[in-house]
C-alpha cells in the first residue's frame, strides 16, 4: 500500500497524433492510443505510463520510472532498459529476459526470481537470504526495512496495524503480508523504526517484530518438575528480561525453546530457571536423559510418611513438647521449599504468590498456637500439587506421544548394503528399508513388499492400513507386519511427520481468551486478596478488639483465596480438549480455536476432496442389450489402455483381469472417445460429440456426472455414469452438525455450478456456490463478514489457502495436502474425513463445558467460604478444603475430557 497523491487532476492536452489516446499532466506526441500519467512520451503502440518517461515501440506499462524498450514490460520505481517483457519492484535492471525483482538492484541474463538482496547473474535463480543490513536505501534517499511478525493471529487486526503505520507522516509506503509473517515499510530515516514498531504494538500489544535479516541462535530445553502453569508463566517472562531473547516455555511439552541475536550459554540459562525453580530439572534437548522413575516416587513417599505421622501425632501423642518436634519435622520436612521460594520471590519483587499465601498463612497460624493447623495446611497443599502434577502429565501424554512418531535414524540402502543413517542426510530418491515394529520415517512411495501400517498417531484411525508397491506412505506410522522398502520423496524437515511436530510445538502459543484471562485475574487477584486480609484484621481490632481471633481469620482468608484452583484447572481443561484432538488425529494450533469454532455461524466447504472423495468412480450403469456386468466389461476392455481418469475409472470398477488381447484397430479420438473392434464388433465408447461424429442420434442422458456412452455396430447399448463420489460421512456430518450444533453449511467449489447444486441437495445444504476462483471464495467470505457472520472453512487444495486465512476458523483437510493449505489453517485433520468435524465440535463445546464449570465452581466455593472465613464460621480446616479440595475436584473435573468418548 503506497501513500500519495490521490485524484490526479486531468487536464486537455493539445497532440498531434492519429489515434485515440488519454493524456493526465503530461504532453505527447504519438501514432497510436495509449494512456499517460504525469510524463512526456513519444511512441508508436500503445502504453501506458505512470510519472515516467518513455520512448517505446511497443506497448507496455511503467510506474515511476523511465524506459526505453522494444516489447512489453511493467515497471515499478525503477529504471530500466531491456528488450523483454519483465517485472520490477523498487530496483534498477538491465536485462536481457523476463525476471521478477523484489527491492534489490540486478543485472542479469536469464529469467530469475530475488528476494531482498543484490545480486549479478546469469540464470534463473531463487535467492531467499539475508546480507547484514536488510535497510536498503531507494532512489528517493527513503529507506526500506523488512521485519517478520508473530503474535499476530487475526487478519483483520493485521489490516488495522497496516493503516496504522500507513498513517505515520514519514512512512512512504507499508505492506503487511498477513499470510507470510512479513511487514515491509518504507519511511524516511533510520531513527523512526522505533517509532514504527511501537505503533505496531499500541495496535497490537501481542506482536512481535524482529528484523528479517537477524542472525538467530535457538536452543532448546527441556525442562520437568515444574507443575504450575502460572510457575511457568513467570519463568517465561524472566527468561525474556534476563536474557533479553525470544523464550517460549509450552508447559505442556516440558520445553523452552530460545532464540536469540547472540550466542545462548546452556549453564547461565539453566542458572537462571534454576534460581526462579530450584525443584526443576534442565537440560539441553540433545543432552536429556531418560527420566528415573524412582526419583518420581520419592515425593510419594514423603507425603505418605509425613500423612502418617501428623495424623498419629494427632490421635495419639499427648506430650505437647513430643507433639511439637513432630509437627515441627513435618512442617519443615514439606514447607522448607515453599518458604524458600516465598523469600526468594519476595527478594525479586515477585511477591504475591500461592507461595507467600501459604507462608504466612501457616507461620502465623503457628504464631498464635495453631500447630497442628499450620501443619495441616501445609500438607494438604502438597498433597494437592502432588495430584495436580499427576493430572497434568496425564494431559500432556496424549500431546507428547505425537512428538515420538519421529524417528531420527533410517535404515538406507547403499551400495547394496544397508547403512544406518540420520535422517536429516537422506536426500529424495534414496531408498529406505522399513523393518516391522519401526516407524516410517520419511515420506515415499513403496518400491519393494507390502505390509500392514498403523497411522493411528497420526490420523486416529485405529485399523491398520494395508500397502503395496505404489503406494504412498507418509512418516510417523508404525510398521505392524512385513519388511518393505521405500523410495523417498519428500526431505526430513518437509516430511508429514516434521509437519506435524511443528504443528504441535506452536500449538500453545495461541491461548484462549479465559486462559488469558485467568492468568491476567491471577495477577491481581492474589495482592487484592492479601490487602483485604490485612484489613480483615486490622479494622476490626481497632474498632472492637481481639487481635488474635481476627489475624486467625485473616490467615484463613489467604488460605481460601489461594488461585491454584483456577490457575492450574482452567489450562489444564485447555490441555485435555488439545490432547483429546490430537488422539482423534486433529491437531489445533491453539486453545483459543476451541472457543472460536463454537462461535462461527456458518460452516463453509469445498466440495472436491472435502465432501467429496476427489477421485472419479462409476456411480451408475445402464444397459439396454446386456446385463450391467457385461456391459462394464465391454467398457472396460475399451478403456484398458486409456490414461483419462473416467476410462481409469470404469477399469477401477471392472476390477477383473482383463484380456486385451481381444480388443483390436483401437484408436483415440482427442477430446471424443475411444474406436474399437471386439470379437468382430465395431464398439465406440465416449460423449454425445463422438456419437455424433459417426453419426448415431440418440436422446442425450439427463444426469450429474460424465456420462459414457457404449455404442455396438452403430447400436446405442447403454451408458455408464462417472462422478465424484460424497464420502460416506459428509451427509451425516451435516446432518448432525446442523442439529446439534445449529451452524448453517454451504458449498464454496470451482466445479461445475449445476454439480454443486445436486450436491448441495443431496447434503442438505442451501447454500451453494459453484464455478468459483479463489477470489470469489475470498469475496464470499467478506460478505458473510460484512453481515456479522463467524465463518469456519474446510478445504484442502493450495487454492484454498487465502480463503482459511481470512476465515474465522480455517480448516485443512489432510495432513500431507497442500503446505499452503497447512500453513494458513487453525486446525488440521489428519485424514481426509469430513467426519472430524462432528469430532472437532464435539470436543470443543465439551472443553468449554468443563472450563465453564470449574470456573462457576472455583468461585462459587471460594467467595461462599471467604465469607463464612471473615464472620468467623470457617476454620483452617474449611480453608485447606476450599484450596486443596477445590483444586483437586476442578482437576479430576478437567481430567474427564481426555477420558471421555467421542
């Protein structure tokens, strides 16, 4: 989007000239019609010019720019002398053939393609790279800078920071390119980029810029032990301020990763997390060791030992000095690193926390003579975590075994020899040995054996799939049966698997608006909490008395207002709807798109390949001389030796052996059909063109699909109807989709309009769109905008790739479809069901309900308690329950979504 001058003033010209033409501020004088803006021109063919000077014998177009050429070509502010059509962009060329050039300067040869950099050539290239400085100054001494964007996940919010930046006084020029991640802006000096990227972010808070041309170091940790989300949360952020770097912590994989502009030392972050989380464990990815179970089980049984001796201590120690010591080893022996904390954080400034809560909660309740509940309170907030670290783990298995499908070495054959080798340095076309019991770990096409492979990891199916040479297989299944070799076709970092593990890793960095909220509640929540129970017990003692009952209260009060419930239960549920997804083969990009797809008004599709099989079957016959098996045999030997997919087809649907042997004089006519001779018989096999070519009158066929008509010694015998075939859940998905759910469905298809209607009729669908381009499903969709309508589109093709962008929900039928078509989606599914879509509503609309459960319940409870904690009704006892027992009923709550059927 370029800023200037808008409403050029035309002005009437004098000219001597022959033809037609239209003049804007410029004079000419030519022999043909063209079109001028702002230059002079003097020429022989039609053009058009834009603020440019030109001398041309041919038509052609300029902007801002001067030229001299001999054929068509476009310009963009640039200047240029060559003899063929090309593009430029904000660049100098001089060429000798068409190239398309992007803010860099060139002189070259040969058709090429650049991307922000300089470069001298001679043949078609591609250059995606980064020099040291992506600041480039253009002929007008503006400058050009280039950044990439995240946390930006709304096209429109996109669009208003666009026209933000766009209304700065020193930008010439901005570009937002919503789909690729890229901002580029034009502007006058170098100081202003500060101020550009800080309009970005008073748009836009969440968004990230970093110069495209960055060097980036990017380490990544694991890291266990830790099992609060709000813990988490603050590691991330001290992450970001100490190292002054990109960290994104995803607590439900138990990984940080970090990037960074400078080299990232492993001991000063692990010292670091280990100072906010001393219980935690780090180590680089490529150090990690298997975990020790045993290690896992000693917090068991210190909560068992330390339950044990409170309760006896309690029942039957009479000795208050005996009863002390016992309490007092419990105390210390559970709460020393909840009190280690608490000093460490209230060192930092980080104080409200659940562990300040709990410190001064108990060590006042000591204070004033309360032992064994202080004691109390400190034991079953551990026995709490203990559980809640359980649940969480519990969720994230059903996400992280995503992350084992995987393999890093593959059995290559080389040489005649097999060799294990990593997989990042098997190139396409080398051949790869699948042992039974291992994972694919490539993509490919089976080349030698067959066998039996589970993909239930990646696309919930739990029957095995049976393969064959020629088969397509995609990495991460599991092989179940037999030896078999594959041919490579796709690289380790492009292959399904690769894809999948991305999609899984940026999974969390797109919350849902209550997860959001939760942990912006929590921040303010905990110091509103601590402030109203310091006036709990300051007010009253000074208006009544009595010291001691109203600081017991007050520590009540912090003991039930501690938001480990909410904190921990509301992500958690977010986590399980995730994890549930993924086990039915449905990979969300973030917890927020289970809330928006609840929300959509209508659910939009493509037709072919998504309510469609994509593939064309036989889904009639008709005879009028023989039965309907010998007439599809008779085609079938017509169609043997065709390569057109309706005569591949009706072979599929033969699915005999077939003696073509007895098929004879056949011969192809383009675009027709096929003549043949069988057994003495002159046969024809094609469209109404062909049977009226040889001159055979019959009434054509009124239905959906290709018809085929079967013709013997110049005798119509009957026909076959091809089409593409409605998989067997679309009517069904609809169906229920509508009724449960009540979201409208239409058709958005580039097929034949007529198609599509008998489509959308069968569905039951009412709206229904056909013979359209991108753009036109890209205008639909804003129009459904403009009449306040969400919308969620399900496609599969790259076509579709714009339009799952600007939608509310965008969808992507098959995992290895088209990359585009994954890259611009929220939410993939891993086969091709359109049933998934019942799943995915399903899941989403039970996550919300749980969410919106613990959260009525969490509060309902503690404000009730609060209450009776203030007039003195509520005792440690009732805090512990109203903490503890709270969180641990909002976690077995949350922990039904991965449980439950769908």
């Amino acid at each position: 989007m370029i800023k200037g001058n808008e409403g050029k003033e035309i002005k009437e010209h004098k000219h001597d000239c022959g033809h037609h033409h239209e003049h804007e501020e410029h004079e000419c004088s030519c022999g043909h019609h063209h079109e001028h803006e702002e230059h002079e021109c003097g020429c022989g063919h039609h053009h058009e010019h834009e603020e440019h000077e030109c001398g041309c014998g041919h038509h052609h177009e300029h902007e801002e720019h001067e030229c001299g050429c001999g054929h068509h070509h476009e310009h963009e502010e640039h200047e240029c002398g060559c003899g063929h059509h090309h593009e430029h962009e904000e660049h100098e060329c001089g060429c000798g053939h068409h190239h398309e050039h992007e803010e860099h300067e060139c002189r070259c040869d040969h058709h090429h393609e650049h991307e922000e950099h300089e470069c001298g050539c001679e043949h078609h290239h591609e250059h995606e790279g980064y020099h040291t400085a992506l600041v480039n100054n253009n002929v007008e001494g503006n400058i050009t800078t280039v950044w990439k964007i995240s946390g930006l996940d709304c096209a429109n919010c996109a669009r208003k920071v666009e026209e933000a930046i766009a209304a700065l006084p020193f930008v010439a020029s901005v570009s937002l390119r919503f789909d690729l991640g890229k901002l580029t802006v034009t502007y006058e000096n170098k100081d202003q980029a500060e101020s550009i990227i800080q309009c970005a972010k008073d748009k836009e808070p969440e968004i990230v810029l970093e110069l495209a041309d960055q060097p980036k170091y990017s380490k990544e940790y694991k890291i266990t032990n830790v099992d609060c989300a709000n813990c988490a949360a603050k590691v991330e952020a001290m992450l970001i301020k100490e190292l002054d770097a990109d960290v994104i912590y995803r607590f439900d994989l138990e990984k940080i990763t970090i990037r960074s502009s400078h080299v990232i030392h492993d001991e000063e972050v692990i010292s670091l997390i280990l100072n906010r989380e001393p219980e935690a464990k780090v180590s680089p990815v490529n150090e990690v060791k298997e975990e020790n179970e045993e290690a896992k089980d000693y917090t068991k049984y210190i909560l068992l030992i330390s339950f044990i001796t409170f309760v006896c201590t309690m029942l039957f120690i009479k000795n208050e000095v005996i009863a002390l010591i016992c309490y007092g080893i419990v105390y210390v022996v559970l709460g020393k690193n909840v009190l280690l904390k608490a000093i460490r954080n209230i060192k930092k400034g980080d104080i409200f926390d659940e562990n300040f809560l709990m410190a001064i909660a108990t060590i006042g309740a000591i204070c004033i003579g309360e032992y064994s509940e202080a004691v109390a309170v400190m034991l079953f907030y551990q026995i709490g975590e203990y559980f809640q670290s359980i649940a969480v783990n519990n969720s994230r298995k059903s996400i992280k075994s995503l992350m084992e499908i995987r393999p890093d070495e593959a059995n290559v054959e080389r040489n005649g020899k097999i060799v294990t080798m990593a997989c990042e340095d098997i190139h396409i076309g080398d051949i790869v040995v699948v042992n039974p019991g291992e994972r694919v770990p490539l993509d490919g096409i089976v080349v030698e054996g067959e066998s039996s492979i589970d993909f239930s990891a990646l696309t919930g199916e739990s029957l095995p799939k049976n393969v064959i040479v020629n088969d397509e297989v995609m990495s991460g299944g599991v092989n179940k049966s037999k030896i078999f070799k594959l041919k490579v076709t796709t690289l380790f970092a492009e292959s399904t698997a690769s894809k999948i593990l991305k999609l899984v890793e940026e999974a969390g960095n797109n919350k849902a608006e209550t997860e959001k909220f939760i942990t912006k509640f929590a921040k303010i929540y905990t110091p509103a909490v601590c402030a109203l129970a310091a006036l709990l017990v300051i007010v009253p003692t000074l208006l009544v008395g009595g010291f001691e009952t109203w600081l017991y209260r007050g520590l009540t009060f912090l003991v039930i207002s501690c938001p480990c419930a909410l904190v921990i239960s509301i992500p958690l549920s977010y986590f399980g709807g995730i994890g549930a997804a993924s086990k039915k083969g449905i990979l969300i990009k973030g917890s927020q798109y289970l809330d928006e797809i609840l929300l959509v008004d209508v659910v939009a599709c493509d037709k072919t390949g998504t309510l469609t099989k994509g593939n064309f079957e036989v889904s009639d016959i008709v005879s009028t001389k023989y039965s309907n098996d010998e007439l599809l045999a008779i085609s079938a030997k017509l169609e043997y030796a065709s390569s057109h997919p309706i005569g591949k087809a009706i072979v599929n649907a033969y699915g005999k052996d077939i003696d073509y042997h007895e098929v004879s004089n056949l011969e192809e006519i383009a675009g027709n059909g096929i003549s043949a001779t069988i057994n003495s018989h002159q046969y024809l096999i094609g469209n109404m063109r062909l049977l009226n070519k040889f001159g055979i009158t019959i009434a054509e066929v009124d239905a959906v699909g290709s018809i085929v008509y079967v013709v013997e010694d110049n005798e119509y015998i009957g026909h076959i109807i091809v089409s593409d075939i409605l998989k067997e859940s679309a009517i069904k998905t609809v169906k229920n989709v509508k009724s449960k759910y009540h979201k409208a469905f239409a058709i958005f298809s580039g097929d034949n309009e007529r198609v599509v209607n008998y489509e959308a009729k069968r569905l039951g669908i009412n709206e229904a769109y056909g013979e359209l381009l991108p753009q036109d499903k890209l205008n639909l969709v804003e129009k459904m905008h403009k009449d306040n309508k969400k919308v969620a589109f399900v496609g599969d093709g790259m076509n579709d790739a714009p339009v799952l962008t600007l939608s509310n929900v965008g969808i992507a039928m098959g995992g290895i479809g088209s990359d585009a078509a994954i890259e611009a989606s929220d939410i993939v599914l891993m086969d091709d069901d359109i049933g998934k879509v019942e799943t995915l509503f399903d899941i989403a609309k039970f996550t919300k309900h749980i969410v919106n459960q613990n959260l009525v319940f969490i509060l309902v409870i503690k404000v009730v308690v609060l209450l009776l904690g203030a007039i003195g009704y509520a005792n440690m006892w009732t805090a512990v329950f109203a903490d503890v027992g709270v969180s641990l009923i909002a976690i077995m709550n949350s922990m039904r979504i991965l449980r439950k059927k769908y």
